[in-house]
C-alpha cells in the first residue's frame, strides 16, 4: 500500500471491516469507480479512497475506513484521529444493528436522528447491597440540517425496492417494501441477545427501537466540530434476542450503504454542504498535518484586524513571501500577545489558527496549556501521539520527550504554528521552545514585561465599532438592529469601558433576560455605587463594570439556586482551567448542606451547572468531565466576601482537596495525583494567604510535595516539605503525630540530597532519628527505619564506615525486637551486603545476602516476588567475583 494523505470531503466509519466491504462494492458498482489503498499518517491505520460525483456532477472524495476493534472505546480513539487528519466536511457510519421485533423487519433501515451510550452513569450500592445504576444519560445528535434532509428523502426507494427484489427472486408485496426509521439509536459495550428494547424505551427514550455499539460515540466526535455534518445508517440485521443469525448481515450492511451513497449524491454538495473550515489551498493532496486547537472557533469574535495582521506579517512561515535574510531573522523570535486576563488573549491566538489554516499558512498547528509546568509537559505528552514518524512517542523519561519534540520541531519540512496559552511564567516556557525550525512560535500571556524573550503585542480596549458590534452579536441582536438600538448598544460601551469581557457578559445577561439595552443600562448605573463600595477598582486592577455585571447576574442565580450560588464561591478558590467534576461531588461532606445535597444528586448537579452556563461563568468539558471559569470570575467571587467567609471557603477547600487528593508516593495513583496536582497547587496558595494551620492542610503539603518528588520536581516539592513540617510542629495544631513528622523529616532528607544539599539532609535525618528514639526509644520501627536511612544517607556522602556502623546498630536493635529470621532482618542484611560487595568485602557479604535470600524464602515461599530483591543482590555479588554459573540461575530465578 502507498502512504497517501488528503483531505476528504466524506469519511466513512464501519465498525467492522466486513461493513466496509459492502460500502467498497456498493459504491463502485454503482459508481463505476476503483478505490485505492492507502495508510493514515497519524494512526498508521489502512483506508480505501476514491473520487464519486454528486448529482450535479461536482466530484467528491470518499475515504473508507474501519477501527481496529469495534465498541465505543475504540471507535472514540480512532474517531479523534480522523477528524484531526483527513478533515471531512460530512462524516459517516454504516453497517449493522439490532432492531425491536415489535417495531422493525430484518433489513429496514434505522437513521439515527441521535444516540446514548446507556450504560452511563454511577453504580452504587443500595440499602441491601444491591446495585443501583443512578442514570446519567447524554444524548449525541447529528445536526439539524442533515435530520431535515433525511426526512425528506425518497431517492434511497428505488435502490432498495431493486435490491430487495434481487434478493428475493419476485415482485414485493406491499408489506415488503423497504422502510426507514429516524429514531434515537442506544449504545453500548456490549453484543446484546436479551431484548433490551421495553428496559431502553422505560428508562431512556420512548422511542427507542434500535440498538448498536458506535452510534453515539461517532455522533459526539464529529458534533464537538461544528463545521462537520454526520449521519449514522444502519441496518437491521437481528432483533437483539436470543434468535440472532447472521443471515441478514450482508443484505443489511448492504443496504445502509446503498442508502448512504443516494443521500451523499443528493445532498453532499456545494451549495447544501460547503466545506468550512479549509480553502482551496490546503485541500491539494500532501502531508496531512497535526490540529490540537482545543477551542472551537468563536462565532462572536469581533475585530481586532490591526492585531491580526500584525500576526500575519511577524509569523510568515520561513521560506514563504518575502525570502529576505532580515525578514527570516525575525520569524525566529517568537510573539506574545499580552495583555490583562479577559482581554481576549486566548480568543485572538485562536481566530489566528483557524484563518491560517483556511489560508493553508501551516501543515501542524500545535497547542500547549502552559499554565504550569505540568500543564505544559502534559500537553507535549498528548502531542507526542499526535505527530507523524515521531519513534519516541512511548519515551517514559519526560525530559527526553521534550527534547526529542523539539527535535522533530527543529527538523520539520512543513511549516508549523506552535501556541503557548497562558504562558505567565516566560522562563519555564522557554526551556520548552526549539531554537530553529521552520515554524512560527506564538504565546499568549497576562506578563507585561516579556523583554527580549518575544515581540509584544499588548492587546487593548476595543474601539466604539468593535465593542458596538461585539455587544450586539453576543446578544444575537446585531443582524436586525436599528439605528436607534445601534445608538443604545454605543452608550452602553462606553459605560463599560470598553472592556471585551465586560461586553461578552452583558451581552449574555441581555440574551438571558431579554431585557432592553436601555434597561441594562439603567440597571447598570443604579448598582454601580454599591459595588464599587464592596469592591474598589483599585483591588483587582480590573475595570468595574466587569464587576457589576457578575453582581447583576450572581443575584439571579442566588435567587434561583443558592447551591449553585455555593458552587460558584467553591470554584473561585480552585485553579481555574480544569476542576473535576469528582472533586465537587466526592468532596460533597465538607461543602454547605444545599450545595452537599445538590452535589450528590446528578440531576440537581446538572441544573447547578445549567444555571453558571447560562451566565457563561463556566465551562464544561464534557469528555474530560473538567468545569473551567475565568479567573476574573474568581476575583470578583473572592472580593465580594467577608475575611471571614474567605477563611471559612478557603479552610473547606482545602480539607476536600486533602479528602480526595491520593498517597503521593503509590505510582498506582499517580495518574490521581496529576488530575489533582493543580488543585493542590491552588491549596498551597490558600493555605499561605490565610495562614491555615489545620491537620488537613499539613497533610495536602505532604502529599503533594511526595508526589512532586516522585516525579522529580524536588525544587518544587521543597518548600511544600517545609511548610508542611512547619504546620505539624505548630503549637495551634494540638496533639501531635510524630510519626508523620518522623516520615517527613525523611522525606526532606532526602530531597535535600537529591539537590545537593548534603548538610540539610544530615540535619533532617539526625533530627528524625533523635526525634524518634526520644519518643519510642532504641527499640522501635520508626528508630530503626530512621537509622537506615541516615545510614543510607552517609553511604551516600561516602561515609561508608558510618553507614556500616549504624546498619549494624539497625540490625542488632531489628533482631531483638522482631527475632532474627524475620523478613524486616532480610531487609537491612541486604543493604549492609550491598555495602559489602561495593567495598570488595565478599567474605562479609556473601554470607549477608544468603541469610537474606533464606529468610525471604522461610517467609514467603521459594517462587514470591518477595524473594526478587535477594535474588538480584546475591547475583551482583557474584557476576562481580565472576562467579557468572552462580549469578545466572539467580537472575533466571528473579525474572521468572
């Protein structure tokens, strides 16, 4: 097969290939044409490809593929690739499904007017163990442009009547002409044989006569992109009951792809379907590019053409207009539009990548969260799947990756965009930037001071046009707006400042409430004293009317739901951009009582989060199940509190995030602790700016200062260890656990050995082995497990006579306290081994680590994993005396 890449004007997705054969031979018979073979750029996965035309003769090309497995997972994985590679601007899925026996025929054909995954939802046990399935139902749908077009079509009759009647071998009696049904469609992991269709239609969707694996993964993939139109056929092929055959199987795949071309020849055309989001340009045949923009083009975005063309100009791809050497010197420094946060920052840098895309300006356009450090290494992770002949995608060590990114950046032919959103902290991101390449590099960042890091360009009020138009647009008033209402609109700009975020909102309380723009005004102005006396300008740095109006618009929601009102002061105090859905609910017992009830219902949580997204005051990303909010939302939230409910907030917050946030140390819940890290970060800063000395908060520092330090982030983890400590020694904090700062006392150690702080590190085990011994005494777990440590620690600086000396103390004092065939024994015989086998003392060693691997295999069985860490020990032992018949039945032993 070729490697072949395009973008197509249809994909077709079966989800089994057997499905896509019969669109392959329905389409080329029917269309007297030969697809091609070819393989994806990003997933590596084999298509067909070929050109049909329309009934107006204008050509279409149609790519043919199916996933690696069918079910929802896999359909979801492959889909996200397809849509970022080959573009289509109408998608669709054809094959089989299962149909109601009191509904449908063998062979009817099943239009998904929209799809569920049914088995969504929590799972809880009742009040007699029981499972409990609490529904959570999100249905999927094509557009309503498409569902219109397919109601109104007859063109599929004919076919399918010829069809039928081929299969049958006679004339069709009226009872036998071919049906189609426009239907929801229900999904689910599962093949299912026990007529599911009167549970689906009781607890789902009454109309409900349909079943299928993909239908309502594939129609939430293509609906997050709203330039695409998609449509699911199916037909039926059994009834989902214990009677299933696979006689029907072929005819019903058949059928649905015969459906499917009549309706692309009707209406896939230019006129009714015209592609939308690339030009002319970058549909010519060559390297299908990377596309990982997160946000959606905004259908609002006003203005800003000066700021725009400036882009233009600074981030001409090298090699492209003007080759003057001047000219490629200043491609190579990169630009940064800054400004105050809510100036329209992020909402620039996107407009940008979806008009250099329509103009074919970049193959790769690449986006990186660079909030925090996490948030950027995070990102180029994803990115690493994403790009094309990129070896090191799997690379575990995450400083490698990120050099080996940049590499491929480096040595990229095509030109590519890279975006850094919210990079406040410009040293960081530059140790993530290539130095060269045929790339544009673009930041975005609150920073005012960028100096020679990157170009500036400082984003600023809008003008009385701009900000006219946006207010207008956003309160979906721009198209029939009189002179008169264009006059309103202009005085109620320049009440507000001009600001695009102040506007963005009014103009959303307007199409909420649907006031007038005079009424708005009005209201404006006669809360604007009151506001300002509770939150002077002066606080934030940010205008007032940004304030006022989230006054405005948080009065109605504390009327409609006082738990959603708790919701919204909750989310003020965590980090902004990606707050899980869990947190609220699992943290429910340390909320407000409405907001604990609300939270724990997800009917009640849904209307909650239906009430903020009518204010716009968050967002909701539904696959990652995150809610967002601006972090002028946050100001205005926290300014307009008492220093007594900012303490009592700030205290609940913090004593949830500790509740969920997992032992740092467990690479099992590492991918729990990165959900969280932001979170936790975001508690630090409360912790400092309200001084709370509460158990919980020690407890948060320490884990999340373990988990930086798993993750070799000790520069950070440091001052969390130290705060940490700091709080479990405070008087205020009442009975103290010593054996928690016993363990952080190590901890610290040992960070500060890992930066080089030898002197500290001593410091803090001599205190956790004084500490210990004075509290337990000679002869206790933690005493002996702090002399290992210092022990460990010595061995380390070199010391090696001291580190002998106290692993001697540690196993004496071990021996008499747990008896000397006791694994805990095995443990510190290995270590003083080791020390012996480095020092070149095997007559000490071997007979150390013999012990060892005896008293492993007494406790735990010859054939335990337990028995690894001797095995492994002795075998070193003797492949450095050479003894290698020795060393190789133990290391044949470790690894079996």
């Amino acid at each position: 097969m070729e490697e072949h890449s395009h973008v197509f004007d249809i994909c077709i997705v079966c989800a089994m290939y057997e499905e896509a054969e019969a669109v392959l031979h329905e389409f080329s018979s029917r269309c007297s044409v030969s697809f091609e073979s070819a393989f994806s750029q990003m997933s590596r996965y084999a298509y067909r490809y070929a050109t049909i035309r329309n009934t107006r003769n204008e050509p279409l090309s149609v790519l043919v593929t199916w996933p690696a497995d069918r079910g929802p997972v896999q359909t979801g994985l492959d889909l996200s690739l397809i849509l970022q590679e080959f573009r289509p601007r109408f998608a669709a899925m054809t094959g089989i499904c299962a149909g109601d026996h009191k509904k449908v025929k063998l062979g009817d054909l099943i239009i998904a007017e929209c799809a569920y995954l049914y088995e969504e939802g929590k799972v809880i046990a009742g009040p007699d163990g029981q499972q409990i399935h609490l529904l959570e139902t999100k249905t999927a749908a094509s557009t309503s442009q498409v569902i219109q077009y397919a109601k109104g079509f007859n063109g599929w009759k004919e076919p399918l009547g010829a069809m039928k009647r081929a299969r049958l071998k006679r004339e069709l009696k009226p009872r036998e002409e071919p049906r189609r049904f426009i239907v929801p469609m229900a999904s689910g992991m599962a093949v299912r044989s026990d007529n599911p269709f009167p549970w689906l239609r009781e607890r789902f969707h009454r109309n409900t006569i349909a079943l299928d694996m993909e239908a309502a993964t594939f129609y939430r993939a293509f609906g997050a992109a709203s330039h695409i139109h998609a449509l699911v056929v199916k037909g039926v092929s059994d009834y989902g009951d214990g009677s299933k055959n696979d006689a029907y199987h072929e005819y019903a795949a058949r059928a649905s792809a015969v459906y499917l071309l009549t309706f692309i020849q009707e209406y896939v055309t230019q006129e009714s379907m015209p592609r939308r989001d690339v030009s002319s340009h970058s549909r010519q045949a060559g390297p299908s590019g990377v596309w990982n923009v997160p946000h959606r083009r905004n259908p609002h975005f006003t203005g800003r053409d000066d700021l725009l063309d400036r882009l233009y100009q600074q981030l001409t791809p090298a090699g492209r207009h003007d080759p003057a050497t001047t000219r490629r010197a200043a491609l190579t420094q990169p630009q940064a539009i800054k400004g105050l946060g809510g100036i329209g920052k992020t909402q620039i840098a996107v407009e940008y990548a979806y008009r250099s895309r329509e103009q074919g300006r970049y193959t790769h356009t690449f986006w990186i969260n660079a909030a925090t450090e996490e948030a950027v290494i995070a990102s180029l992770t994803q990115l690493a799947h994403l790009l094309p002949a990129f070896p090191e995608k799997d690379e575990t060590d995450q400083h490698k990756l990120v050099e080996a990114i940049k590499r491929w950046l480096e040595r990229c032919e095509q030109p590519w965009l890279l975006i850094f959103d919210n990079a406040d902290d410009l040293p960081l991101v530059s140790t993530y930037l290539p130095q060269r390449g045929n790339g544009s590099i673009l930041l975005t960042t609150r920073v005012s001071a960028v100096g020679s890091f990157a170009a500036p360009i400082e984003v600023g009020n809008m003008g009385v046009l701009e900000g006219t138009q946006l207010l207008l647009r956003r309160a979906l008033r721009f198209e029939r707006a009189s002179d008169e209402a264009i006059n309103e609109a202009t005085n109620l700009v320049i009440a507000l400042d001009f600001f695009p975020l102040a506007l963005d909102q009014a103009g959303a309380y307007i199409e909420e409430t649907g006031c007038g723009l005079v009424d708005y005004l009005q209201l404006y102005q006669t809360h604007r004293k009151d506001l300002l006396a509770r939150r002077g300008a002066q606080a934030t740095n940010y205008p007032d009317s940004v304030a006022t109006t989230w006054s405005l618009s948080f009065q109605k929601i504390e009327l409609q739901s006082p738990a959603a009102a708790d919701l919204l002061r909750l989310c003020a105090y965590l980090a902004p951009d990606n707050i899980p859905e869990d947190l609220i609910r699992d943290g429910a017992p340390y909320w407000s009582p409405l907001l604990l009830q609300a939270a724990a219902d997800p009917f009640a949580f849904n209307q909650m989060i239906e009430l903020l997204l009518k204010f716009s005051f968050v967002q909701r990303l539904v696959e990652s199940r995150m809610l967002s909010i601006h972090r002028l939302v946050q100001a205005v939230q926290m300014d307009t509190m008492e220093r007594v409910m900012q303490h009592h907030w700030a205290e609940r917050v913090v004593r949830a995030v500790n509740f969920v946030f997992p032992d740092g140390t467990d690479p099992e819940t590492w991918p729990q602790c990165l959900l969280y890290l932001p979170q936790a970060q975001a508690c630090v800063s409360l912790i400092e700016r309200y001084a709370l000395g509460e158990p919980e908060a020690a407890s948060l520092l320490l884990e999340t200062a373990r988990y930086l330090s798993s993750c070799a982030l000790d520069v950070q983890a440091l001052p969390l260890f130290q705060q940490s400590l700091a709080i479990q020694q405070s008087p205020a904090i009442g009975e103290r656990d010593v054996d928690r700062m016993i363990d952080t006392l190590i901890d610290l150690g040992s960070v500060y050995s890992a930066l080089g702080a030898g002197e500290q590190a001593t410091a803090s085990y001599e205190r956790a082995l004084e500490m210990s011994e004075h509290t337990f005494g000679l002869e206790h777990p933690s005493t002996v497990r702090s002399l290992c440590r210092l022990a460990l620690h010595w061995g380390g600086m070199g010391e090696y006579a001291l580190q002998e000396s106290l692993l001697q103390q540690a196993l004496a004092r071990q021996e008499k306290m747990l008896g000397p065939e006791h694994p805990e024994v095995a443990a510190i015989l290995d270590s003083l081994g080791l020390l012996y086998s480095y020092l070149d003392d095997t007559e000490r060693a071997e007979p150390l680590l013999q012990r060892a691997l005896t008293i492993r295999e007494q406790a735990f069985g010859p054939e335990d994993l337990e028995i690894t860490t001797s095995l492994h020990s002795l075998a070193v032992l003797y492949r450095w005396q050479r003894k290698y018949d020795q060393a190789e039945p133990l290391l044949r032993r470790a690894l079996a």
